[in-house]
C-alpha cells in the first residue's frame, strides 16, 4: 500500500510515496520500453583488448574520485560520494591539533599508571597478543555543523562524521592486567601529538565498551587516524578518543585539562553557565540525496541519507518534503546497530513544484533530533559544540537542489 499523509492544508489525504514494489515494478516498466535489439548495442572498446592484470594493491575506476576537503586542521568525508554505511579508510574525517606524528610501530610504547597494581609500559606487539575484538561504530567531531550558504556539499554541512569497523583490545582487559585500583574513578588518556593531546575520561566507560585500536577495516590504521594506536569511545565526541595513545594514567578525580577547560566546554545561555564533559553526541540525521549540487527532473526518486546516536540505535527516521509540515516514516537500512551509522531512504514522486526536503532522527532513549530554534533555545549561541539540528535541502521549479540555510540563521 502506497505510504499517505495529510496535507498541511487539507483533511484530504495524498499519496507521497510508493512501496519498493511499485517502484521496481514501474522502472520495469520504463527499461522495458526503452529496451532495443542486442544486436543494435554499440560496440564496446573494452571487449577488443585485455585490460591490466592483477596487481598488488587495487585501484578506484579513473571514473571515480571521492575526495575529502582539507583544511589547515581538518579534512571532511564527502557523505554525497558514499552508499553503504562504512567509511573507506582514505575518506574517513580527520581533525588534527599538532599534526600529524610519524611513529614508528617498532619504538611504539604504551605507558599504563597512576592508580594501578603493577604500572606497566606496553608495545604494539603486546596490545596485539591480547584477545582481539572489532565493532562497527560512528566517530564524530564534537564541532560537526558548518551552516554555510545554499551552495554547500553534505560533506560541509556535518562530514566531520564516519563510520569504520574497529579492531583492537578493549580497554578493561588492559587494565584488569594491570590491577586498575577501586578507587580510580576517571583515566586521563594523552597522544603523542605536538599539540600533547589529553582528556579525562570516566571509568565507567573504561570498563564499558573502551577500545585500545590499532586497526580499522581490516588494515592498521591511516596515519591521520592515530597509527599505530587510538584510544576508541564509542559514541562519545571524537576529541575525546585520543590518537597516537602514548599514556593512560588512573585516578580518583578528572585532570581538568586544557582540553577539557579552555576547549570542549560548551558555554550556556548568556555565558555565566556552562556543560562540561558532555561526552556523548546526541542523535542525528543528513539527508545525503537529493542534495547540492544535484539538479533533478520531475518523477520517482529515493530520498537516501545517514542517522545516528551515541546513546545507542536509531528507531526511527522521519522524512519531509513539505518543509515540516507533514512526515513520512523512512525504511531503515539493516543492520542497524548501536552507536552507528544507518542508511534510510524514502520513496518520492517529485511534482516540479518548489520543496523543501528534512529528516528527523529518533533514537531508543526515545529522544528527537531537534530543530535550530530549540537548540538556540535551550544552549544560547554561545557554545560551537554538539550542534545537531535538524537541517534541510529546498528544491526549485528549475530542479536545482540548495542547502535550506535559511534555517539555521541565529
């Protein structure tokens, strides 16, 4: 049955979508009509010569060529570019606050301390003879939202966000080796960065799902993302799983670090208040297609785009084409896991008319991507951290796809 909703204006109810029958039924339909003889297929250069033979390392297609934006501290995954939900390694966002160290993995040393039972330095070697563990998770900047004007990619809307599989030791196995005391309660964790990287962390998510990291889809890591091993938080600010991991030190209070004082604090309201250690980013959604720079043509297309939370997994994508006035539940992806990326997708029948194209992510805490102005609301303007509006593409009648960016205007 095809999905309805009520217009804004109206008790009357309209069709806004189809069912993947119906539209794999109806581009059947349309191939078929256009279908010629075989025989009429142009001839292909390709079948008249062998091609490259195997080769040690694969290549893209010279065809495809996704690329990330640099800038001096940081470069964005370009979301438009990508399908599925795991992030190729070479795309995957990097923030950066001293650059990025050389570290040789055979001189690479993990120091353990403060208070524990047996203070111990680790090498790569070490970390890696402990039992092996991999998830799949979201990492995300904690200063993920760029407003931008109408010409602007989903990369620079929020693409300081990725999604790889994670393999490495979960961090209580490391610190049940070295006798973690009970009377640590936080751990501070510092890389080895020129800019000396360091962040208190709670104990409870130590002992939670912590990972010491030293590879990500199936290779080490990329140099830009901590080779040759990361400290991994899942769904917690980025900043705060600290790359090049050189030290971990235990005890019974946090260290109120640069990090965590000048910086990664979010000032509230006229300023006189502030968030401290507000670690885990809140859920979130993009649609990724239609966007800038696409120009479409009036009939069926599969609005597709990303969710996520750090408080566990998505229940539910809403999708407007109305500009809110109406929502229409979107298809989840499966699998969809906790504290991850999940594609979702909402079949649309564009009429040529002007619309404006949203999403709206919930996630199993019950909690609801909110809009600019309940942000604004609730935090003042104060604070460059932990934005995660609900945000919009707006189609003309020319079929030009813009940035809605009128609606995070201050």
């Amino acid at each position: 049955m095809a999905h309805r909703e009520r217009s804004a204006d109206s008790s009357r109810p309209r069709p806004t979508g189809l069912t993947r029958r119906e539209v794999l039924a109806g581009t059947a339909g349309a191939v078929g009509a256009a279908a010629v003889p075989a025989a009429a297929q142009q001839a292909i250069e390709t079948t008249r010569r062998p091609g490259p033979l195997p080769s040690e390392r694969g290549q893209r297609s010279p065809f495809v060529d996704p690329r990330r934006d640099p800038s001096s501290t940081s470069s964005r995954t370009p979301l438009q570019d990508l399908r599925g939900t795991i992030t190729p390694a070479d795309l995957h966002f990097e923030r950066h606050h001293g650059g990025i160290p050389t570290v040789d993995p055979d001189r690479y040393e993990l120091l353990v301390h403060g208070l524990v039972d047996r203070p111990t330095i680790f090498t790569l070697d070490d970390l890696k003879r402990f039992p092996a563990t991999s998830r799949i998770c979201f990492l995300e900047c904690s200063g993920n939202l760029r407003r931008g004007g109408p010409e602007t990619l989903p990369q620079m809307v929020c693409g300081l966000t990725s999604q790889t599989e994670w393999t490495g030791v979960l961090l209580s196995t490391v610190l049940r080796e070295v006798g973690a005391q009970a009377a640590a309660t936080w751990f501070l964790a510092e890389g080895q960065d020129a800019a000396v990287m360091t962040r208190s962390v709670p104990m409870e998510k130590a002992f939670d799902d912590a990972m010491l990291v030293y590879a990500q889809n199936g290779d080490a890591l990329m140099p830009g993302n901590g080779y040759p091993v990361r400290l991994l938080l899942p769904g917690w600010e980025g900043n705060a799983s600290v790359k090049w991991l050189r030290r971990i030190e235990l005890a019974d209070g946090p260290f109120m670090t640069r990090e965590e004082t000048s910086k990664y604090t979010d000032p509230l309201g006229d300023g006189s208040r502030s968030r401290q250690f507000s670690f885990v980013m809140d859920a979130r959604s993009i649609v990724t297609d239609p966007a800038f720079p696409r120009v479409i043509e009036p009939g069926w297309h599969e609005i597709r785009g990303l969710a996520w939370s750090g408080r566990g997994r998505i229940t539910r994508v809403d999708v407007s084409t109305d500009g809110g006035a109406t929502w229409q539940e979107a298809e989840l992806q499966a699998p969809v896991l906790p504290k991850a990326h999940v594609r979702f997708r909402v079949p649309w029948q564009w009429d040529g008319g002007a619309a404006e194209i949203m999403s709206r992510a919930t996630d199993e805490t019950g909690y609801v991507q909110p809009t600019w102005e309940a942000l604004v609301a609730a935090r003042g303007l104060g604070t460059r951290y932990h934005w995660n509006p609900i945000t919009s593409w707006t189609v003309g009648a020319d079929g030009r796809v813009l940035f809605g960016a009128e609606r995070l205007r201050s």
